[in-house]
C-alpha cells in the first residue's frame, strides 16, 4: 500500500521547515470515472449513414416520377447492395449493443458463424436459395440517408455530452463517491481500504470493434455490495488510474 503523509507543523517547528513539508507533500488527485449507455456504439449507424448519402449523392440516379414536383428528383443509389448493407450494419449494431458476448466468447461466435457460412454451401438447393436472395432489392434515397443520420447523429452527441454526464464516480486515495449533476444529493461514499477493483473481460464487438478501447468495471467494497461502471472510455488508461487510486490512502499526521 502507498501512503501518503502530510505532516503538520509540530510545537517548536519553525516555518520555513513546515513550508518545505508542504511543498514535499504530493498533490491529491482526483479521477472522475462517467459510465455511459450503449448509444455509445451506435455512431456506427450515422457515419455510414453519411457516406451511403455521399455515394448516393454522387453517383445516385435521379427519378422525377416520384418527385412532387417537375423540377426535382428522389436520387437513389442504382446499386441495392448499399441499401442492404445499412440494413445489415443497423441490426448488426441492434444486437451486438445488448447481446453481450465477452472474452473469448466473441471469437467463438465468429468461428460458428464462419463454419456455419461454410456448411450452408453444401446443403442441397443453397443455389436456388441465394438466387431469391438476388432478387432482393432495397433502395432508400438521398433524403433518408441524410435525415436519418442527421437526426441519429443530434441524438447521439446529447446523449453521450449531456445525458451521460449527469452522474459520475468520484475516485480519490481513501473514498469513492457517487457524484450527481443537476442540484442532486451526492450518492453513495466508500472507503478503499480492502476496496476489489476488476475489469470485466472485453465484448470484442463492442468494446473493441466499436468502442475503440472501451471497457467495463465491477467495483466490489469491503464492506457493502458491489457496483459495476459500464462503456467506459479508454478503459487501459481508466484500469491503471483506477489501480493507483486505489492503492493509495491519505494519511494526515
């Protein structure tokens, strides 16, 4: 355990030598930790958004039959692979933000998914299947693209800059506390002598594929039921503070 001491000035201590103890002493620090929900991932969903309407913009094929007036066309993209592949990337994100698959769950999903892919070539009549599968034809134009993403993206920024930030935990060398914005009562307040913390094992979808290092944590207190702090960015860096918070306890003599 790393102790921090902080000495006050004794009967018959002069002043220079309790300036120069104070001076010595290290700076407390403080680590705010903020959780944040699973809309975290979903900025996935309104990037490709934008580059689908980019593309449809660009290279999209004008149709004024469905315009409501003369002069303007609903562009679409002419190839239906790019409205299925935002169909896909959305369900995607709509699973894999509350179906969690942790550790080396997540590779093990993607190998029975590939060795599934594989024996479905060899089931009988796969080819007529994947010809009605041709058939399938899904275009969205210019204004949904843009709309949508638009809208998903405003959503997305209040949630994770405001929203999320209403509450946070407040980590310091001796106390963990639960901080909350908005004129609230402070919450729950914790010692860290005999205080566990663990990080949960990474969600590779999540955490890694669309979090870009994000992670989870269960804070277990010696005396009091544990809590747990989810999608939290630059979980490393969040692990190692945590750890040398922890560790360390303020002792005034």
């Amino acid at each position: 355990m790393v102790v921090n001491a902080t000495t006050a000035a004794q009967p018959g201590q002069d002043a220079a030598t309790s300036a120069r103890l104070r001076a010595a002493a290290p700076a407390q620090r403080e680590l705010r930790v903020y959780q944040h929900s699973n809309l975290l991932y979903w900025w996935v969903v309104w990037a490709y958004g934008f580059v689908c309407a980019a593309l449809t913009y660009t290279q999209g094929l004008g149709i004024k039959e469905l315009a409501a007036s003369d002069r303007k066309e609903i562009l679409f993209y002419r190839s239906p692979w790019l409205g299925i592949s935002f169909v896909v990337l959305l369900l995607f994100v709509v699973v894999f933000t509350n179906v969690r698959v942790r550790g080396i769950y997540s590779f093990t999903l993607v190998l029975i998914a590939v060795m599934l892919v594989w024996a479905a070539s060899y089931l009988p009549g796969i080819d007529m299947a994947l010809g009605w599968l041709s058939l399938v034809r899904v275009y969205l134009n210019l204004a949904f693209y843009l709309v949508f993403s638009t809208l998903l993206m405003l959503i997305w920024f209040f949630v994770i800059i405001f929203v999320d930030r209403f509450s946070w935990w407040r980590f310091s060398p001796g106390q963990v506390i639960e901080e909350h914005g908005l004129g609230q009562a402070t919450g729950h307040a914790y010692n860290t002598e005999g205080m566990i913390v663990r990080r949960l094992p990474d969600d590779f979808f999540r955490h890694r594929l669309m979090g870009f290092g994000t992670g989870d944590f269960v804070v277990k207190p010696a005396n009091g039921e544990s809590f747990e702090i989810h999608n939290v960015p630059r979980a490393n860096k969040i692990q190692r503070e945590l750890e040398h918070m922890i560790s360390t306890r303020s002792v005034t003599v």
